[in-house]
C-alpha cells in the first residue's frame, strides 16, 4: 500500500489530523511622536558581531531619540530578558524613567518578564511592525555608524577587550561626535541644556573634583558580577589580573 492510498484510506476514515497554522504577530503601524524633550521615548536595538576565537556577541544599545545620547552599550555572549531590565535600572538610577521604549520584537522584548516590567514602571512599549526597522529609524541610524566606526574597525581579543574599546567609543560618540540635527553640538552638550542643577548639589561645596576611576576598573568593578565575564580567559592580555 503505497502513501497516497495510505492518506486516503485515513481522509475516508476521518483519522486525518489538521495541521495548526502558525499565529503570526500582529502590529499596527503608528506615526512617529513629535518629541519635546529627554526620556519621552528610548529605543532600543541589539547588534550582533564576533570575538577573535570565533565566539559571537550582541550589543544592546539604548539612544535617547530627542538627544541623541547614547545611554547604553552593553556587550556580552546572550541576553535574557531580566538582563535587559537590569540595564535599564541602571539607566534610569542616574537619569530617570522614560515615558515610552521603541523595539522590535525580539524575544527579550516580549517575555512576561519584560512586559510586566514595564508595566510596573508604567512606561509605554512601542514594538515596530515585523520587517520594517525603519520604524525605529534612531536606533538603526546609531547602529550603522557604530557598526562602521567601531566593530568593523577594531579586532576585539575576548569579551574584556570588546567592552573596553566599545565603552570607550560610546564615550567619543557623546562627548565628541557633534551633530547636524543638534545644531552642530554633540549629545552631551544637547543634553545639558535641559538639565536643571539641584539645590543640594549646589549647597555642598566641592574642594576637589571626584576622582574618575579608570576604565579598566569601572568594567572590573561594575561587570564582573555576570557569569559570562568569569573567567580568567576574559582578562589575559589586559594588565588586570
């Protein structure tokens, strides 16, 4: 009995089993909001590239869409949802919250984890329709000059060496980098603008500028903790250990 009259014989019978299609994510497009100041909306993107021995790594970047600063990059081997949100708590300790977070619909963006995050904190998600990143044109626009300027033209040892020489182009692109839609000013400066000096900031007087640690000793003190940074691999060739 060949497979045809083997199919046949089980339509006749009624023993077939439908196959479920596969539901697909629906999102509607929206128009883009007229943005009048800091944290009303951040975006958020990930980039992919790979270390000397081969091993790939991902880069979530963070931009603020009215200053164009870039908040965060952070660089290691896989994400998970909750490591998203511990980055943004760190964000938003030394800035505030933002009112709305533009993305795709990658599945760290999606989780039950992150979606009741930020509805705890009460901040808008505005997840792109799937195969139009253009609908988060800033954070695609920072990529591709991160892309250019940083990951194809660096050679990164291990996971260390690419979160120093990345960390250390994020601070360049901020403090460094001016930009025609900011009047020829660079984001550091944009941002100061609409930065308001608090009363207790200027009632206690400074005799010494604060001492800012290294590089090299901020990613030691600040990374170490995740398990994809342990290791000894991650530190030869440094001068750390």
């Amino acid at each position: 009995m060949n497979h045809k009259r083997l199919f046949r014989v089980y339509r006749a019978s009624g023993l077939s089993v439908k196959r479920n299609r596969r539901k697909k994510l629906l999102r509607t497009g929206g128009s883009q909001p007229v943005l009048t100041g800091p944290n009303q909306e951040w975006s958020l993107d990930f980039v992919h590239d790979s270390i000397a021995t081969g091993r790939s790594v991902r880069v979530l970047s963070v931009v603020d869409n009215f200053t164009r600063e870039c908040l965060a990059l952070e660089t290691d081997t896989s994400f998970a949802s909750q490591r998203v949100t511990r980055v943004l708590e760190q964000v938003i300790a030394g800035r505030g919250a933002p009112q709305a977070l533009r993305m795709d619909n990658g599945p760290e963006l999606t989780s039950r984890h992150f979606l009741a995050w930020c509805m705890e904190r009460k901040i808008t998600m505005h997840h792109i329709q799937p195969g139009k990143p253009m609908q988060n044109g800033h954070v695609e626009s920072f990529n591709g000059r991160f892309r250019d300027e940083c990951l194809n033209a660096n050679w990164f040892r291990n996971l260390l060496d690419a979160r120093i020489k990345i960390l250390g182009w994020r601070e360049d692109y901020n403090g460094a980098r001016p930009h025609s839609s900011l009047g020829y000013r660079t984001p550091d400066e944009f941002a100061a603008q609409w930065q308001r000096p608090s009363s207790s900031a200027q009632s206690i007087p400074q005799t010494e500028p604060p001492v800012k640690p290294s590089l090299a000793a901020r990613l030691r003190a600040g990374l170490t903790d995740e398990p994809a940074c342990n290791g000894p691999h991650y530190y030869e060739d440094e001068g750390l250990t």
